[in-house]
C-alpha cells in the first residue's frame, strides 16, 4: 500500500480520536475552561505538558538543527530541558498554592498593581501569537508535503479541528487531547528513530546507539562523521564553532524563557496540589526527555545518511527522494562544474540571496504555463546568482526528520507515521496557546479590569469567543506569514526571560519585592531585549528611523552576546533594577507578605484544609 | 478543631522554608555544573576523555545527553525530598 493511503488513513484516524475526545471532555464551567477545574492526575498532566511543550519546532525541525549545527546545537537540547528543573523547583509548586488561573492573576495580586498585571497580559499575548503562527504554518506545511494539498488549505483544516475541541472543551478538552497527541508524536519520532538505530549501529536503542559503531566497521559513527564532515570542509561534528559566552548566554535565554512561558506554567494551574505539580513536572521532563534525546541521535544518523548518499553522487542515480523533496523546493542543486555530479561542501551557500528574500533560499525558474524549467539531467534550474564556492547543494533542514523514513527506506507506514506526528506536535502546542491567549483576552482583561461584575456564564462566552478570534487570526498568519514571524519566535523566549521569569521568582522568594521594583524590572528588562533584537535583527526599520546600523555578527555584539542570548543579560538587568527600586520605595501591604507566606507553605500548615 | 490548633508554629513552618532552601541551593548548583560547566565551560576539556566502549566524547555527550539525564534526576529527588518536608512538618504540627 502506498504512502498516500497510509497518511490518509493515519491521519484521519487520530483526527476523529481528538474530535472523539474533544466531545466526551466539553467544558462547563470557567474553571473548566480555564483549568480543567484543577482535578487532573498528574501522570495525564505530565503528557499534555510534554504535548503542550513539543511543538512542530521540536518535532520537525529540531533533529534537522543539529544535524547542521553538530555540537553548537546543543543549546537547544540543553535549554529547553533545563528550563523544567527551574520550573519544578523554583515556580510550578508554588504558583499552584497560589490557585486561581493565570500567570496575570499571580503578578497583579503579588504586586497589587492594575498595572504590572497588565504588563503580564501583554507579554502573555505578545509571545502566545508569535508561537502560535508558527504552529498554524506547521500544520499547513505537513498537510502540504504528505497529502498533496494547498498550504492555506492544510492551515484551515487545522484551523477547523483545533476550533472544535478548544473552543468546546476548553482547558479541559484540550488537555485530554494532548495526553492522546503526546502518544502520538512520540510514537512517530520514536519509531523511525529505532529502525535507523538498528539500520546504521546494530543497537534498538537511539541514545546509545548513535555512540556506538556501524556493524562490521571499525571506527565509531561520531569519529566517522567527523571525517566525513571535514573531507568536506565542514566543521568537525563534534566540535563546536560558537563562542562559549554566546552557547552559555542563549542556554540561558532558552531556559529561562521556557520557565516563563505562559502556556507551560497555567499547566499546573491544573493539578491538585502542590505536590501533583511537582510530581507532574517530574512526569513531563522524563516524556520530554524521550524525545530531546533520542533527536541527537537522529540528528547523527541523518547526517551520515546524507552525506553518504549525496557525496559525489551522479544526479541521475539518486534515490527517488532527493527528486521529490527537490520538487516541493527543500533541496535545490546548482551544477556549477557542469559534471551532473552533486559537489556538496561547507564552503559557504551554493547561490546568491534574491533581492527581496530574507535569506539565501532557492527560487526555482518555471516557463509560462508554471510548469517546472528542467536542466540538462532533469534538475530543477534556479534564478539564484551561483556563489563561486565548489557547493552545489541546498537542504532545507526541516527535511532531515521528514524525509528520514525515505532516506531509510522504511516501509511506507512509517512515512504516514512521521505525517500524523508532526501535527499532533503542532495542534498540541497551538490549542495551548490559544487558550492562553482565550483566557488572558476574557479573564484578565475583560473581567479583571473592565468587567469585574460579569457573571461566569458571560466570562465563558468571552473565554469561548477569544478563543475563536484567536484561531482565526492565528490561521491568517499561518497562511500569510508576516516576515518577521519566523525571526520573532525564537525571541519569545528572550521576552519571557527577561519579563515574567524574574518577576515570578522574586515574587515568591522575596518578600521585599515591591509593585514599583518588579514594574520597573519587568520594563527594563523587556524594552532592553526587545530594543537589542529589533536592532539587530530589522535593520531596514532602524534604517527608516535614521539610527546607524550595524552587521548582525560577533564582533558588534555586546559582550559577543547573540540576539538569540540577550533575554539573560535582559533578565539580569530586571533583577537589579527590580531589588534596587524595591529599596528605595515602600515596603509591600501586609496583604502581600500573606500571599507570599500562602505560597511557601503546604495549605494544611497555615490551616486552610487538606487542599495544597 | 479550631484552625488556630491545625495550624503550625511559626518556627516549624521557618525551619521548612530554610531545609526547602538548602535543597534548592544543592540541586541548582548540580544543575548548574551538569549543563553549564560540563556541557559548556569545561566541554573541550572534558572532550579529551572517550567514554569507554562508545564513540562519545565526554563533554559532547554531557551536552547532548547527560545534562539531560541528570536534570530528570534532579527533579526526581526534589520530589522524594518535598514530599517528606511536606510530611514532617504536618505531622509534626502540634509539638510546640
């Protein structure tokens, strides 16, 4: 059976199991809606965090990352696992004895302010759509390559299933959902992953295999791909090319970005209690881990995979593979020596950015009738300017997860498998983010600070209704990507770092903090690293401002800190800021010292019943 | 009951804090080291020793995997250790 049935049948099987659940689980009640009315065990917890959390980002393009990056890609694997130590130890436990059900709520009563609450809101909206889009591209990008349909069709498909079961369901539908989409994904990441295990080291097992040696052969795969790499002028595998205060900044910024996310942290708003939420982070950094360590190993064996395969190869003799993904345009070859052989090197890329592209990527020519214009082996022509380096070759990296179960040649299941798995990744992901969003739109601005008298039956129809808009305007921008999206989304975790992480934390551990202290942090801090990024990353508006610009490169930096990095020194700069200012003002109302004292303690300890 | 007599000293419920503090400090300072000193800092030095039997290099592997490992582990004790914290100092409510 071809690879068509197997998505069709794969992918319509796990979508009438989320909209199966999505009926069963329907929300009643705002708390409902809002925190699956806190009664969620721990364990499902724990997998829809992990579900919440894995986006199309872990999914599809993160193997792909580092196996380009080799070691410097280490900073993702390192800082979005991290983050969860932070989050058990240091927030979820005590976030949870706080009850209610926002990060907003958390901010505005421990800083009695209207106005740190709505600096939360803010932040929670701002970094909630710039993920979401992403996700909402994600889901058209995988419908689009497997199913052979339109991008803005995939995109409304999605649209219309995460409309169903988080406008229904709310917090509650949704959270069953990710229990079934985190069964799903890991499923799908797993199972090519221990079929190329056995395939290139003889060892089911990814984690250990891809330390180990190919059957037969003497030296080990790391040392073989290093080789490899280095014949052909890339960087040594395991060797890292970034400067270690940059890889140390941007570990940081990922793990204490992820520590602040809003849509990761209302999930343990939740639980029971307290220790549920602990026990919960516990269960969601070991379902995460799963995968964040088997995607190096990928990462290795899809490397190997590839250089083997294009290296000096003849066009004409390729797999089929390399000819389809060429046709969706994520591989383009320029035969710059004319010898229908592919030259793949690092030397740098193998054709000229366009003018009005962001980046060096491919655009393929095509005759009037937008057919495809073929070259002389039937390679697809590009109008990219060819650079004068010996490369050929472009890969997008994405494809290095979904075109490994053909690179593999696994059975055609397997490649249906990896089709349902990225969109569980990024409807899972995308459904906690809207109810973010939903719940900051209709509780803590509507009914917190224009609407405190509405009744819960009206707050669920603006929670319900925000969440509709929602996906709407998400859906839009996964069908026109703004520009900027793509370079946004990895600042949301510089944004969350810089803002709401350190003013959580001071929160609960000072109870010094006052309103003025963690305001003026939470500005410092995010105007800081919104400024730094925008310089660098959007120089033309810069530019138009009359401001000189400067290269995006290291030696402009400050301190050699990437943008990628900047939300550390931005959290730093919100802690001082925040302890100098809390000196100098007011000591918080004995109201606050409560809430501080209520958070620290198991709730039976302060005689407040069994809960917490 | 009253709640004033479920409720507990202000002394124990100082002495959880303080023990919850210490353990913060240790399990930060391993989660620290793992990710930041070996997979990062000390990561070339620690490249110049092979796991034996694999093809890992140490510091490689610590920022690939091993930080990993001990970050679920870390979690893990936090929570065997609260939850004991959590009993003594309810079952202790009373003493004083």
């Amino acid at each position: 059976m071809d690879v068509q049935f197997w998505t069709y049948l794969l992918v319509g099987l796990t979508f009438a199991l989320y909209i199966g659940i999505a009926i069963w689980s329907r929300a009643g009640s705002t708390s409902e809606f809002y925190v699956a009315g806190k009664g969620v065990p721990a364990l499902a917890n724990g997998m829809a965090t992990a579900a919440d959390w894995m986006s199309a980002a872990s999914f599809i393009s993160m193997a792909g990352i580092i196996s380009f990056a080799g070691r410097d890609g280490s900073v993702y694997l390192m800082g979005w696992t991290g983050g969860y130590v932070l989050l058990a130890l240091l927030l979820a436990p005590y976030l949870r004895r706080f009850g209610k059900f926002t990060v907003p709520d958390f901010i505005g009563d421990r800083y009695y302010s209207r106005t740190a609450r709505l600096v939360a809101v803010f932040c929670a909206i701002f970094i909630s759509f710039t993920y979401v889009a992403g996700q909402m591209r994600g889901v058209g990008v995988v419908f689009s390559r497997f199913l052979e349909v339109e991008v803005e069709t995939g995109v409304v498909i999605g649209m219309v299933i995460v409309l169903f079961y988080a406008v229904l369901g709310g917090m509650k539908g949704i959270t069953y959902t990710q229990v079934a989409q985190y069964c799903v994904l890991i499923f799908a990441f797993m199972v090519p992953a221990i079929f190329l295990s056995i395939q290139m080291a003889g060892n089911p097992i990814p984690q250990l295999g891809f330390g180990g040696t190919t059957p037969g052969e003497t030296v080990s795969l790391l040392s073989k791909l290093d080789g490899l790499s280095e014949e052909l002028g890339f960087n040594r595998y395991t060797e890292g090319v970034k400067p270690t205060v940059d890889v140390f900044f941007i570990t940081a910024a990922l793990m204490c970005g992820t520590a602040g996310l809003p849509h990761v942290i209302v999930r343990f708003y939740t639980v029971k209690k307290a220790s549920a939420a602990r026990n919960s982070a516990l269960w969601a950094l070991l379902l995460i881990a799963i995968l964040y360590t088997a995607a190096p190993a990928v990462a290795v064996f899809a490397r190997t995979n590839l250089l083997n395969t294009v290296k000096d190869a003849n066009y004409k003799d390729l797999p089929s593979w390399f000819g389809n993904w060429e046709n969706t345009g994520l591989i383009a070859w320029e035969d710059k020596n004319g010898d229908g052989k592919i030259q793949y090197t690092g030397r740098g890329p193998a054709f000229e950015k366009m003018p009005d592209a962001p980046k060096a990527l491919p655009a393929f020519q095509e005759d009037e009738q937008g057919e495809k214009v073929r070259g002389s082996v039937g390679q697809r022509l590009l109008k990219n300017t060819p650079t004068d380096n010996d490369n050929e070759l472009y890969i997008d990296r994405d494809i290095m997860v979904l075109a490994n179960p053909e690179i593999g040649k696994l059975p055609n299941w397997v490649i249906g498998l990896v089709a349902a798995g990225g969109l569980a990744a990024a409807l899972s992901t995308a459904a906690g983010l809207l109810l973010v969003i939903s719940t900051s739109v209709a509780h803590d601005l509507v009914k917190t600070t224009f609407a405190p008298n509405m009744s819960e039956k009206q707050e669920l129809i603006w929670a319900r209704g925000g969440a509709a808009v929602a996906v709407v305007v998400a859906g839009y921008f996964g069908i026109k990507p703004p520009g900027f999206v793509a370079e946004v989304v990895a600042f949301a975790f510089g944004l969350a770092a810089s803002s709401f992480f350190p003013a959580i934390i001071l929160g609960i551990f000072t109870k010094r903090t006052t309103m003025q202290g963690a305001v003026a942090g939470m500005v410092v801090g995010l105007l800081f690293t919104a400024s730094y990024i925008i310089y660098f990353k959007f120089p033309q508006l810069i530019d138009s401002l009359g401001i000189p610009t400067m290269a995006n490169t290291t030696e402009n930096w400050l301190f050699g800190i990437s943008p990628e990095g900047i939300g550390t020194l931005g959290m730093l700069l919100n802690v001082v800021v925040a302890v100098i200012v809390s000196r100098v003002t007011p000591a918080p109302p004995q109201e606050v010292a409560d809430i501080v004292e209520k958070v620290r303690y198991p709730r039976a300890a302060l005689g407040e019943g069994e809960e917490g | 009951m009253s709640d004033s007599a479920k409720k507990v000293s202000k002394d124990a419920r100082d002495r959880y804090w303080r023990s919850n503090l210490k353990w913060l400090a240790g399990l930060l300072s391993v989660w620290f080291l793992a990710s930041y000193g070996c997979g990062i800092l000390w990561v070339d030095a620690l490249d110049k020793i092979t796991i034996p039997g694999t093809g890992f290099k140490l510091g490689f592997w610590f920022a690939q995997q091993g930080s990993i490992y001990v970050f679920v582990v870390l979690i893990a004790i936090y929570v065997v250790v609260m939850n004991r914290l959590d009993k003594q100092l309810l079952e202790g409510k009373g003493e004083q």
